[in-house]
C-alpha cells in the first residue's frame, strides 16, 4: 500500500495553529484530523494553555480521549478526582467522565491530546474566531461537538 506521506507526516512546528481567546487563553496545533488525513477516526493535537487559563470541566458522551502533558505545571480532575499535570503525566478520559484542566503555574501547560472519534477540532478552529469569547457564546459552539460543560459544579479544574 502506497500512501501520500504529505497527509501522514509533519516536521517539527508544523501543523494547524489556532489561537484561542478568554478562559481558555493559548494556542492548539492540529497535528491530525480528517481535514488533514483525509480518513482517520482520531484527531491528535497540542494544547498549551496560558498560566491562569483553564478548560473547564466537561464531558464526551462519544469520545475517549488521552492526554499526555509535555511541559509546565497545573492540576487535571478526572471523575472530581484531582492529579498533578507535570511532563510526564498521561491521563485516559473514558466516555462520559468529567474532566477539566487548570495551568497552576508561572510557564505555559501543554499536553498533547487524542480523541477518538474526531470531531472536537472543529469547535477548536470555530473558538478561535472569537475574540472575546462569552460563556454562553462557548458553551453553543462545543456543545454541537460533543463537549458539555457542567455547569454549577464549582470545580474550575
């Protein structure tokens, strides 16, 4: 089988950037997705969250996902359970378990992130249009795609 290696393979500071604004303040590398690939079931990216930013506990009730935290510090919560998220750390979010994440440090956080199916990245690239994004304005645009805030929990991370 013979395949196109300019849809399967991405030097270093390749891939799609987005920069996104608000509480979830930083920038996302598409690395893989179906735009790019043309037919994979996964989407992988880089997600590098500003100090103070945060992505706020949510859920998927289609996907899985796996997060691998590259550089800086900051907390996750999986289920209301809370884990350090230093290099190193991996963290496998089933279907439908909550989970959020907070930079608590002074540095960026990025973690590299897979979730299968695909479909998130397109919340991502319709996010990153916002300039100011507003809470309701988000919770719309992720919950086409699978993402569902919880809201009135109180956790933040």
């Amino acid at each position: 089988m013979s395949i196109d290696l300019a849809k399967h393979v991405l030097a270093p500071g390749e891939g799609e950037v987005l920069e996104m604004h608000g509480p979830t303040a930083g920038k996302i590398t598409i690395l893989v997705d179906p735009t790019n690939t043309g037919d994979t079931g996964l989407c992988t990216l880089i997600q590098t969250l500003d100090p103070d930013a945060a992505v706020p506990v949510h859920r998927h009730e289609l996907a899985e996902q796996v997060l691998y935290f590259l550089s800086g510090r900051g907390k996750a919560s999986l289920s209301g359970k809370e884990i350090d998220a230093i290099p190193g750390t991996t963290i496998h979010v089933p279907k439908g378990v909550r989970h959020g994440i907070a930079n608590t440090g002074a540095k960026p956080l990025s973690f590299l992130e897979t979730t299968s199916p695909a479909g998130f990245q397109e919340a991502f690239r319709k996010l990153s249009q916002l300039s100011d994004p507003q809470p309701d304005e988000i919770g719309q645009i992720v919950a086409e795609y699978d993402i569902l805030i919880d809201s009135g929990t109180g956790e933040t991370s």
